[in-house]
C-alpha cells in the first residue's frame, strides 16, 4: 500500500454529500473528543467513520487513562501528586527528545481534564488497585502503569499512580466508549458511519477543505469549511509501512489494533505535505511479569545476561527485549517463585541446576551461571548496582528445579502498537517538514505521533493522549470558521 494517498482539488467535485465547520475523520477516543469540544465551541461538526459504529481502537483498550497531577481519585487513595511531579516523570520516561512544550501542557491540564471526563459521563471510584501495570479485575481505579515507583524514575519524581480506569469491572475500553459515544450523541452533531476517507481537498488558497471517501462503492465528498481533523489511528495493520518504518513490530505476534489502523489517516496527512514524526516507536507489551510478583526472577539474554530491572512497567520490558535484543529473552525462575503468569506461559526448560538450565537452553558456557551467581549475592545484600532492582523484590534464586520461560517473539508472548505519526503543534495543527502549519488540517490519537516523545510512558498514554490533544485539535479548529 503507497504511502501517499493523493490530495485532490475542491474544484474537481460536482456535489457534496454534506458540508460542516469541521470534518472530524474517525470516533474512537481522540475522535470524540475533537468533536465534542469543536460542537462546544459551537461549530457545526460532522464526523466521518469507516465503521459502522463507533469505538475504533480504544473500545478494545484495557480503558486506562493517564492522568496526574493531583486528580481526586489520587487524593482520595492517598498520592499527592502534583503538575511539576507529573511533568517531571514523562519528560525522563519519554527521553531521549522529549516534546517539552506538550508534556508540560498535558501535566498542568490533567486535572482539568479528568473534570471534563467525568462531566462526559464517565465514572472513576475513588479507589487504589495494588496490581500495577494493567487494569484492575475488579471496578478499582488507579494503578502504577509506568514504573513510576521503579528504577530509574522513583530517584527523579516523587512516585503515584496515575492511570485511572473508569468504574467498572475488568477491561474498560468498551465501557468507556459506551461513556464518550452517549456524551457525542448529546452533541447537535452528525455521524456518516460506512464511510472510507481516501483523500482530502485542498481549495486554490492552498487550505484543506474537505476530502473525499466511499461508501458501498461509490464516491462521496465532504467540504469543511474552518478544518479536517485526523483521528484515523495508526498503522499497525499496515505490514508495509510496519515494514518500513518500525520492522520491530512485526516480529509481535498480537497487535492493539483493528483493521482501520493502516495507517490510512497518516497518509492523507502526509499527501498533504505533513511531516511524519517517530514512525519507528510503538509500544511493546511484554506481561510474562503479571503478576509482579513474578518480577522476584529475572530477565536474560540471548548471551546470558541480564538487561532490565524486572520489577519495572511490562511496556518498558517488551520495548528493551524487542528493540534492543531483538526479541531474543528468557526469564529464569526457581520453584519457590513460579507461578502460572497472566498470559499462561509454560517453562521451555526445567532443571535441578543453573548449568543444566544453560545448555539446554544453548547459552555459552558459564555465563548464566555467573549471571545468577551475581544476582544472587547482590540479592543477599538487598541491592541490585546494575538495574537499580528494589529490595522487596530481590530474591536469590536458590530452590531447584529451576524454570527458564521462553520470552523470544517467535513465540508470541508480544503485543503492540505503533506511536508514530504525523507531526502536530499542541494545538494538533498537521505541521510540515518545515515546522508550519498546514492551512486547515489537524490529527489526533495515533494519526499523530504520541504526545510524550520517544519511547511510551505508561498503559494509558494514549487514550490520555487522544482525548486531552483531540480537544484541542477540535477547539482550535473550530475558532478558524
């Protein structure tokens, strides 16, 4: 599939279906959120979506949203949390290159933001789950989902927990759809569902100024007449554009997305001369450590070797072993720590000792065994010089049989998604290679390259993302009628 989908002229169109103030592409979260807050600014809004309904992508989410910076659900469970602490934390988790400008914008916002969430109609018990990580079996709120309480960022931000499911039970993300779809349909907005966007308009001042799709095979053309906005997801679905932007995806086996996320929006932007922004980050998720107290053992490998703190957020594990040993890690524990993980992983190798272990496995001789050797009397002594590992969870490893669980992505335990997309100013104006805005084009959610910068801070980054930076795409665009 080419990368760009070409731009047409507004002169070429015979007829339009509709026309708006602005054209939303998309209604998952950042969707939503754009529509909602332009229809509050009181433009005239139509959203166009592919499906025939609502939801996208966040609606299979675990429904987690990052916020901070002294939300109540934080009061209320005990974290105080500030705006600077929040700040503090993302701009270090998202190194190297942070978007400064935007982490500051979104950690001074978030409380307000949490505000606007709940008057949307979405629920949050004022509750603490302990699990960290994921979201809660229960309907509990607040999880550590970053490592926030880990090495390194514990020494560089006071610790919180900051991702806040919506009250109900398990998995969220169809909940919270339910919640943002029912606060749309309160909007004197339109929706047109089954329809395809394949390319936008530009009018001979060089704005876009509508774009054109199908629907049941047949051409339709929309004119807006302040703004388009993007919120068409990834592409994550694209095995090409994976291919070349960030071929470490495709080695996952799962991937946190439907088949809208190929990437379609992302090339409508850049047809119309949008810069494309870390198109070779994504989130990994790497679970074999659900439950954390499985973070007692330890990662190695390919030569052996440890390489991470194992007590630290599943997202920063899956992105170190898939991006920098290239997928090629195992996790060693011993009888007193194993368990049945959260995704139901069976040992690949059981021995009574460490060398057996090491050559069935087909480490180099001695190696593992040093490994463990190490590990096990810095465990001794409580602490863990080399990652930073905290007390509570350095075990030695000393009761045979030993289990060595296969973590290589052949084996699938991977999952993810791409963070990279166009690059928008925080108003999420479509910025060109230059750094100007384009006349009248925005995006949003994963049609826009995350917010926080490289890497990704924590499970619940991008609904936080497309929500908080849709409304802004949707407000500014709606100020340009």
């Amino acid at each position: 599939m080419p990368l760009s989908t070409d731009i047409r002229d507004v002169s070429e169109i015979d007829r339009f279906e509709a026309s708006a103030d602005v054209i939303v592409v998309g209604l998952g979260c950042a969707g939503a959120s754009a529509a909602m807050e332009a229809s509050d600014t009181g433009a005239d809004v139509l959203v166009v979506e592919r499906a025939g309904g609502g939801g996208g992508t966040s609606a299979n989410s675990g429904g987690l949203i990052y916020l901070g910076g002294g939300t109540p659900v934080q009061e209320a469970a005990g974290f105080h949390d500030t705006p600077e602490e929040l700040y503090k934390f993302l701009m270090a988790a998202s190194s190297p290159a942070p978007d400064e400008a935007k982490i500051r914008l979104f950690s001074e916002g978030s409380v307000e933001h949490f505000h606007w969430l709940e008057a949307q109609g979405v629920p949050f018990k004022r509750s603490f789950y302990p699990e960290p990580s994921m979201e809660s079996e229960t309907d509990d709120c607040l999880v550590f989902s970053g490592g926030e309480d880990a090495a390194p960022y514990k020494d560089i931000a006071r610790p919180a927990a900051r991702a806040h499911k919506p009250q109900t039970l398990g998995k969220a993300g169809p909940f919270f759809m339910q919640c943002m779809l029912e606060a749309v349909e309160r909007r004197p907005l339109r929706v047109e569902l089954n329809v395809r966007a394949d390319a936008l308009l530009r009018d001979s001042a060089g704005r876009v100024a509508g774009l054109v799709g199908r629907r049941a095979g047949t051409e339709v053309a929309f004119r807006a007449r302040a703004g388009v906005v993007l919120s068409a997801g990834g592409f994550a679905m694209n095995e090409e554009m994976v291919a070349r932007y960030v071929p470490q995806l495709a080695l996952a086996a799962s991937k946190n997305a439907t088949e809208g996320d190929d990437g379609r929006g992302i090339r409508m932007g850049a047809a119309a001369g949008g810069a494309l922004l870390r198109m070779d980050q994504a989130e990994v998720a790497l679970a074999t450590t659900i439950p954390n107290r499985l973070a007692r053992g330890i990662f190695v490998n390919d030569r052996g070797q440890r390489f991470i703190n194992e007590d630290t957020y599943y997202g920063h594990i899956g992105i170190e072993a898939l991006f920098r040993q290239r997928g090629r890690v195992w996790m060693l524990l011993d009888e007193a720590l194993y368990e049945r993980n959260f995704i139901g992983q069976e040992p690949f190798h059981v021995a009574d000792d460490i060398a057996e272990i090491e050559t069935e496995a087909g480490f180099a001789s001695g190696v593992l065994q040093a490994t463990v050797a190490q590990y096990n009397r810095d465990a001794e002594r409580g602490e863990d010089p080399l990652f930073g590992k905290r007390p509570e969870f350095l075990v030695p490893l000393r009761n045979p049989p030993y289990a060595l669980l296969d973590c290589r992505a052949a084996d699938g335990p991977y999952s993810g998604l791409t963070a990279g997309g166009l690059a928008t100013s925080a108003d999420g104006e479509v910025l060109d290679i230059e750094g100007a805005p384009i006349p009248g084009l925005y995006a949003a959610g994963r049609t826009a390259a995350l917010f926080c910068g490289r890497g990704y801070a924590g499970s619940g980054i991008s609904l936080a993302d497309g929500t908080f930076f849709g409304r802004r795409a949707g407000r500014h665009a709606a100020q340009k009628r």
